[in-house]
C-alpha cells in the first residue's frame, strides 16, 4: 500500500446485521488492517443495521486536518443500497459532496467491482474442491438479486462471464437467493458430476452462511452463527447423486484491504462521472 | 492537537468522569476498561489490544449476539489494558460505535437531532411502512424498546431526538432523565460520560415496522371476522 493520504479519512460502510455476529467482521477486520497500514489519517466503518450507524458517521472525521473522506461500499455489486440507501443517509449529493467547512467527500465503486474480485472467487473455488476435475464440475456464482434494483444482479453476472472465458469449468452459471435462476434449484441447472457453489457475499453472515445452505439442502434448518459453530461445513456434500461444494465467503480474505484501498485510488484516476446520484 | 473525540475524551476524565455506559476506565500508566460492575473482581480475563474491544462487545454473558451495543447487557469478567489515550479511543469506538463523535460534537455544540418522524419519513424499500406508526404506538413503542433498565433489550443511550417537529417527547413512559444528557442511565447515578442519542438507530426503525404490520395483520383479521 504505497498510496499514503496523511490528509484523508477512509470510511468502509458495511450491511450488519440484526442477527448475526459475524456480516460486519469483514469491515472491521479490514478497517484494523487499513489502520495498522497508516495509509489515511483514520479509518472507520459505518452500517446499516448496526452500530455506528451511517447516520453517525455524518459526526465523524471532524479534524480539520482531514480534508478529505473516501467512501467505500463494502458491498458486492452496485444496487439498491449503494445507489439509494447510502447517499440518502450519507447526505451525498453525487460522487462528490463538499461539507460545509470545505471537507469533500469522495463516494467511491463498492468493492466488488474491484477485478481482483473474480480472482478471489476462482481461489475459493479451488480450495473448497482440491483435485476435483474442473472439466467435469460446474461452478455456481450466488448473488442475492431483488427485486428493488435492478442492478443487484450485474455483478454477479459479470463474474460469470469473466470466468467462462477462461474456460476452465464445464459450465460457469449465476443463481440468486431471491429472483430466477434460483439457487434452490441447483440440482435442475447443472448437469455434471460436480458442482461447485461461491457464494458472492462479503461476509459469512445471514444469507451466505445461514440461508443459502438451506436452500441448497445441505442444511435442513438455518443453523447458528459461523462463529458460533466449531467446524466448517465439510466438503463435499452428496445430493441428487452429485458431489457439491460449499464455499464461503470473499470479504474476509486479507486481499481485500488491499481492495478497499485501492478502490478509494481509483476514485482520483478514474474519470469521473459528475451527475448527481439517481 | 488532539483529535477532537480524544479531546472530549480527556476533559471528560479529567472531570472526574468514572467511564461510559457500562464501563469503567481507571487511569493506570495508560488506562485500564472493565465492566463497571466487575470494578472489584480480582478474578479477570485479561486482553491488551484496543482491537479485542470488538470480540469483548460482541456477545453478552449467554453468548447470545449484542446487535445494540449500547443496550444494558456488556459482558463482564475481562479486563483491558490499553496504553495511551489514542488506544483508549480506539476501544471505546468499538464498545459504544459512534458515542465519542456524538459527546464531541454536543460538547461544541454541534450536534443536530433527527426527529423520529423525520427519520422514518426518509425510509425506502421495505422499511417505508415504518412511517405509518401513529404516535400512540411511538409512545408504547419507544417507551418499551429504548427503556434504560428492563427494556427489549433496552438502550442506556439519552434520547435528544422529538418524536415530530413539534418537538413532543417520544414516550411519556419514560422517565424525564432519560431525556437529559449528562444523567447516568445505568441509575447507579454516578459521574460518567453519557451515551447520547441524537437520531433512531436502524433497530427502533425495524421495530416501528413491524408494529406497523403487526397493526395492519390484526386490522385485517378482525375485518375478516367481521365479515363472516
């Protein structure tokens, strides 16, 4: 992390959750790890369902040193929270928001647009099913999808096709929790003997953990909390007459500090698209 | 200079301020946190980093998950030592997120209150029904859901925010001192640094929702019966 901003404040903003510890322990891992770097003059995390909350996080970065914060979704794709929840509780005005007092805060992509995304899913994918053949497994990506934006889904589409290009696995597909292909329906979609399922969630919280396994059938009942529970799941399950694999989650991989940061770099090198936030 | 949470911080201990919320801070070379209800247990856990705050807050003494954490139910049987002030600042981000911030900005008299009409007005998606909550059920509401002591869970925060622009409190069954600032909501009425306030947390919001369902569920059953 080479990029030092000695005047700038990085502000993570998470989901939480209500109900389970573990969908902010991402953002605060990272945040500890961002902070022990000394890249910016303070680090902190925000959510939505939890403590501090966004609406909190109006009150903080009042040094008159830091002239500048860069906001940064921890979340997967671009979609209803990062295009309607965070700018409305944030107060941003657009990409860039000028405070009274001068200091501008910088409204960053969310950390899944970041490239090395893809890389981090074909990681897991290849630990959670070491030495099975790729040719004969298909590789499921699993978003959330809603129906309240349509840009839930895009992300997750776009690893897809990222993947397929590359030409390893029998068949790289999407499957969502909550619209069509749906995951619940894996055992129709793919064909091969294999089947490898990512979910594309930051943290092991509510819906990659507890939810998703339900609907795949390897849990009959939502089970506890992963830090709650004293193993992993164990790979490979047998259902419907094929091996299948569960992976956890991307955002607790340490590669993803480095991602927060560097989304925050890309904000001052990327053009910048000025209008107002829809 | 300090930064102006630490700042805050530091007059406040140098009033002589016990802690925060459920915490005691004891100025050793650096200073020492722990459950201020622990303040004479010799037997306690010890940790050293202000990061081990996070793991500390994250369950109460039943392991179950603390999504408040500013609600009565710290865990107890830990002490932690931290080096300096910066460390301490640390750590209390982590035990009570955003309070710092929140008690520097009142201290410089900056800080804005959200009325809870205002707050659940601004809702979208699934939480937008929230607003259909009339101020009857704001009062039963608030009045069980933010109480100090014996509350569901209950929040040791001091509400700052109206219910509306009319500047009515938000439950007349609260007492008066859950409204002032610098009251110690965990009643041992002692000098500390109060948890304040100054808008709904995400929480009461969901809870505003589904007394607003649970309303409409009723109205409709009894339409129902009403019918047959």
């Amino acid at each position: 992390m080479d990029w030092q901003q000695p005047e700038s404040a990085l502000l993570i903003v998470g989901h939480g959750s209500t109900v389970n510890p573990d969908s902010s322990a991402p953002s605060l891992a990272q945040a500890e790890a961002i902070r022990e770097h000394g890249v910016f003059r303070e680090v902190a995390c925000c959510f939505w369902k939890e403590e501090p909350s966004l609406r909190d996080a109006l009150l903080f970065f009042r040094e008159p040193e830091i002239r500048e914060v860069y906001v940064v979704p921890n979340f997967i794709s671009e979609g209803y929270f990062t295009e309607t929840v965070i700018p409305r509780e944030l107060e941003l005005e657009g990409r860039l928001t000028t405070r009274p007092g001068g200091q501008v805060w910088k409204y960053c992509e969310p950390a899944g647009n970041h490239p090395a995304v893809t890389e981090l899913l074909l990681r897991r994918a290849r630990e959670i099913a070491p030495g099975v053949a790729a040719a004969e497994t298909t590789l499921l990506i699993v978003g959330h999808g809603t129906a309240l934006n349509e840009n839930s889904a895009v992300a997750a589409k776009r690893e897809v096709e990222k993947i397929s290009a590359l030409d390893t696995y029998a068949s790289v597909q999407n499957a969502y929790m909550e619209e069509a292909p749906l995951i619940s329906d894996w055992a129709r979609l793919t064909t091969t003997p294999n089947v490898v399922v990512v979910p594309f969630f930051i943290s092991d919280g509510l819906h990659s953990y507890q939810d998703i396994p339900v609907l795949l059938g390897i849990e009959s009942e939502t089970t506890a909390a992963a830090s709650q529970r004293e193993v992993f799941r164990r790979n490979p399950h047998r259902h419907h007459g094929r091996d299948l694999y569960y992976a956890s989650a991307i955002g607790t991989e340490p590669k993803f500090a480095e991602i927060l940061v560097e989304q925050a770099a890309a904000f001052d090198t990327a053009a910048l698209d000025l209008s107002p936030i829809a | 200079m300090l930064p102006r949470a630490e700042r805050a911080l530091s007059d406040w201990l140098a009033s002589g301020a016990r802690g925060i919320g459920q915490l005691l801070i004891v100025k050793t070379g650096g200073f020492s946190l722990r459950h201020r209800e622990d303040e004479a247990r010799a037997d306690l856990q010890v940790f050293r980093s202000p990061n081990d705050a996070t793991e500390l807050a994250r369950l109460d003494d039943a392991e179950n998950y603390r999504p408040l954490k500013t609600a009565p139910n710290l865990r107890h049987g830990w002490v932690l030592e931290l080096a300096d002030l910066p460390a301490l600042r640390l750590a209390l981000d982590l035990f009570y997120p955003g309070r710092l911030p929140a008690l520097a900005a009142w201290e410089a008299n900056q800080l804005a209150t959200t009325p809870l009409r205002a707050t659940l007005d601004r809702q979208t998606g699934m939480y937008r029904s929230a607003a259909k909550i009339s101020d009857g059920e704001i009062d039963e509401l608030v009045g069980r859901f933010c109480r100090s002591r014996g509350g569901e869970p209950g929040c040791l925060r001091t509400i700052l925010w109206a219910r509306d622009m009319t500047g009515a409190r938000p439950s007349l069954r609260l007492p008066l001192d859950k409204f002032i600032a610098p009251v110690d909501q965990t009643e041992r009425g002692e000098h500390v640094m109060p948890l304040l306030c100054q808008e709904a947390c995400n929480l009461l919001v969901a809870e505003a929702r589904k007394v607003v369902k649970d309303s409409s569920n009723r109205a409709e059953r009894t339409g129902f019966e009403g019918s047959c």
